[in-house]
C-alpha cells in the first residue's frame, strides 16, 4: 500500500467462515480508541440476519460492546444486510437484491472524511462471490485496504492461511499481519499453536502477530489482546 497513516483503510479478511474476524474488529476498534483515534466499523455484507439490529448480527456485537457505540444505529455500519446465511451473492439473490457496489464506495468515501481509521470486515473467506463478477478478495484492492487476515489457532490452519495468503499476494495485496484465534471449545494445545504460527510464517514471510484466547468480557477486553497489534500496526504508520 501507498500509505500506513492512521487514516488507512483495514480490511479484516478471514481464512474461512467463523475464524473470529469480528472479534478482531471489536478489538481493533478498542485498540484504536485507546490511542485517541476515531476508528469507524463497516460491515458492507452481513448475512444470516434479519436487519442490523439483530442480536446475532456482527454490527449489532460491535456496538453492543463499545461505549461510544451503545446509543448508536448499527445500521450505520452494515448496509447490506440478508435473512439467509449464505455467501453474499445468492444471500442476495435469494432476497431479490442486487448489491451496488457504488454505494459501498459511497459510504467508505463519505467515512474517511470523518473517521480514522476505518475498519472493513469481509463476509466469510476471500473467496466468497459478492456480484456476479467480484469476489470478497476483490474489494481489498477496491477500497485500496491493507489486509489483517485472521485465522483458526488448530489443526489445517496452516493449510487454510497459507492458500488465503496466495491467494492474496497473486493480486499484490500481502497482508500486513496475521491473527490467530482460538475458538474451538477446549483450548487448543499451546505446542501445536506455536507450531502452526512458525509454519505459517516460515512459509509466508508474514508476521503471525500472536493469538488471541478466548474473551470474557468484550466490552473490557485484556490490555495483552490489544498489544497484538502495537508493533504490527505501528511499524508502517
């Protein structure tokens, strides 16, 4: 990217579905917040929802959990929002929609003005079809976003990372950093973690920035959580 200024665009992508990409945004915003900064949340695509107000809705889990938020329209952040949980393309489809990608270039435009920096969650793994024509990949670019990819702690993370980051760097868009999560029901094996994070990087060249546990309490997350991201974020800013 041309420039790492806090005004950047973020783009957390993910290895899959269900990797944590949410979790990481709400600690990025807390993370941003805590520096002094005016961080925004955009969840162009959110599916499997009735509206963005929906409980289980990940704008909803954002504002929920941050205090400058709480009195806020979720719908602010989540533009495009369907019932069925599917990929974006036929999520749309099957609510006769079509999605207008100038209008999620709108808003990013009119955020910047006000917001810094911005913070873009994609809609499954980067592969996952938005238009008949665009993949969730292609938006990164789009919106001219570095990329934070998220990833599962346990087993085939390696394999999973590993083809997200190929099929990243293929388009020039090498992630700025990696994140682990550790979401399976029992934690996973710290042996296996760190063997996971040495492969990926050995075989990537990409920092795997550390691994975030499970959280309590969302809306007063552990300082180490935010600490991920210091040297990751402030070595290009």
């Amino acid at each position: 990217m041309s420039s790492c200024s806090d005004s950047r665009r973020l783009f957390v992508a993910g290895t899959d579905t269900g990797v944590g990409k949410t979790a990481v945004c709400l600690l990025l915003m807390h993370y941003f917040l805590s520096k002094g900064l005016n961080p925004f949340y955009l969840k162009p695509f959110q599916t499997g929802v009735q509206s963005p107000g929906d409980p289980d809705g990940d704008a909803s889990f954002i504002y929920r959990h941050i205090d400058q938020l709480k009195a806020k329209d979720p719908s602010e952040s989540s533009p495009y929002c369907f019932p069925q949980p599917k990929a974006p393309l036929p999520a749309a489809k099957s609510a006769g929609v079509s999605i207008d990608m100038k209008k999620i270039e709108t808003i990013v435009e009119e955020k910047k003005q006000t917001y810094s920096p911005l913070i873009v969650e994609g809609a499954g793994g980067l592969l996952v079809p938005i238009t008949d024509d665009l993949l969730c990949v292609d938006l990164i670019g789009r919106m001219q976003a570095e990329t934070i990819l998220v990833a599962r702690a346990g087993l085939g993370t390696i394999n999973h990372t590993l083809l997200s980051v190929e099929s990243l760097v293929g388009r020039g868009l090498k992630p700025a950093m990696i994140v682990f999560v550790d979401c399976s029901p029992d934690r996973m094996p710290r042996q296996l973690i760190t063997e996971n994070m040495q492969a990926v990087e050995a075989f990537s060249g990409i920092r795997v920035c550390g691994v975030i546990d499970r959280i309590a309490d969302f809306s007063q997350v552990d300082p180490k959580h935010l600490l991920l991201f210091d040297q990751a974020l402030t070595e290009c800013s």
